[in-house]
C-alpha cells in the first residue's frame, strides 16, 4: 500500500504541474494574441469586428480569436482553444471566427506556419479593392520581408471560396492581399506574421504616395539581388516569391 501511494502520488503531482504548466503557457500566449489584436486596432488595421488571429501552439493545438469581439476588448479568456479542424476543444462561451477556415487552410498548406493573422489595413486593402497587386521593388524593407504581394480572387465571405482562393499562391508567399477584402499574412511566430502585416501597411502607404507624386522609381536589379542575399544572412524565415517582375 505505502509502496503504491510512494508511485501514485508523484505521478498525480506531475499531471498538475504539467496542467498547470500547460495552462500558464497557454495564458501567456493568449496574452500576446490580445496585445497583437490591441495594435491592429489602434493602427486603424482593423474596423468594428474585422480581423482574425491564430497562433499553432502545438501539432494539434490553435488559440484563435473568437467571432464578433472587436480587437480593441480582447483579453485572454476570450481565446478560444481548437484543435487544426478549427473544432472548439476546450469549452468557452465564445465562438470561432468563420474566417478561422482561411487559417486552417494556411496551416494544411505550409508546415512551417506558426501563426496566422488577418486584417483590412486601409491602404494595402485600398490596392486590393483597385486590383493592383503590390508588386514595386522600391524599399528594401519589403524586398526582404515580402517581395512581390499578389492578390488572391474574391470569395464570399464565410465559404470555401476565400481558403480555396489562396491555394495558388500559398507555396510563395507569406503575405497575399485578398480582393476586395483585405489581407492575411504568416509567420514562423505570432510577431513574424503581424510584422509582416505592418510592413505591408507601410509599403502600401508610401508605395501609394509616390505614386501620387509622380511615379516610383524602383531599385535595378542588382540592388534588389543583394537585398535579397540579406535574407540568409539574417535568417528570415518563411517562403519568398524572388522576383519574378525581372524573371519574364
Ligand atoms: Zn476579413
């Protein structure tokens, strides 16, 4: 009997602090998702409700912010826990996002996905709504962290038509604007993906003014070559388009 308690019972302690562990874990990264959702609201990225952000915290395991919450309210308890098929796995008031199915679909198609945001930044939403893909070699910010952004035919919001409208350019690229919509972008970690949603923001913006001004004066292709030589250097992470504009 002393012999079985001396095994059992260190057995149940470390289920708790593997619990407890687990849940600690999952409260920090719940938090981060909120202070993401925080900064895409006060950057304007997102209106009322818009928006959605996943991050894989496991091979079967996603934290996912709920449907109808703007993400300006979000605190961790409202994160809900799904497994990949997007089902609710750890009971909660809330809902998930019908947008969560364009995350899922990033996730199947890119093994190297962490996490996953979306948003409707005005300006890059603004080329997306105009149909003109974002494809100027002007700041080497963007060469290296984007190259090349397409944009992915409309679909009507809620279907299979938006997961299926990215299929084609998922294996190149980590940043795609959606017609008429928005944009979602992937990362090797919850900041790599929102990243890449600011630099695409930022080159939208002052790609839009100097094309105001008159006109962008792009880098020649050496100088977009040695950008991109600098993606090894640093170790970014994440699928690249190369530069295909030059390839033709
Ligand atoms: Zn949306």
């Amino acid at each position: 009997m002393f012999l079985e308690q001396a095994i059992v019972v260190p057995d149940r302690l470390l289920l708790i602090a593997k619990t407890i562990g687990e849940f600690m874990n999952f409260l920090e990264q719940k938090q981060a998702i909120c202070d993401i959702g925080h900064k895409l609201w006060q950057l304007n990225f997102v209106a009322a409700n818009d928006g959605n952000i996943s991050l894989k915290v496991s091979d079967n395991v996603l934290l996912a912010t709920p449907t109808g919450i703007s993400k300006s309210e979000l605190v961790p308890e409202m994160i809900l826990e799904t497994d990949m098929q997007g089902n609710v796995i750890t009971p909660s008031k809330y809902s998930p996002s019908s947008e969560l199915k364009m995350h899922l679909r990033c996730y199947q198609a890119r093994e190297d996905v962490v996490s996953v945001v979306h948003a409707h930044p005005p300006i890059a939403t603004g080329f997306a709504i105009a149909n003109i893909p974002l494809d100027f070699y002007t700041m080497p910010e963007a060469i290296l962290a984007l190259g090349n952004v397409p944009i992915a035919p409309y679909g009507t919001p809620s279907t299979c038509e938006v997961p299926d409208s990215l299929m084609e350019f998922l294996p190149e690229h980590d940043v795609i604007l959606l017609q008429n919509h928005g944009a979602i972008s992937l990362g090797s970690s919850l900041k790599n993906a929102y990243y890449k949603m600011e630099t695409l923001e930022h080159y939208a913006k002052t790609t839009f003014i100097a094309l105001k001004l008159g006109g962008v004066k792009e880098l020649n292709q050496k100088q977009i070559k040695d950008c991109l030589a600098l993606r090894e250097k640093y170790n970014m992470t994440g699928k690249h388009p190369g530069y295909k504009k030059f390839e033709k």
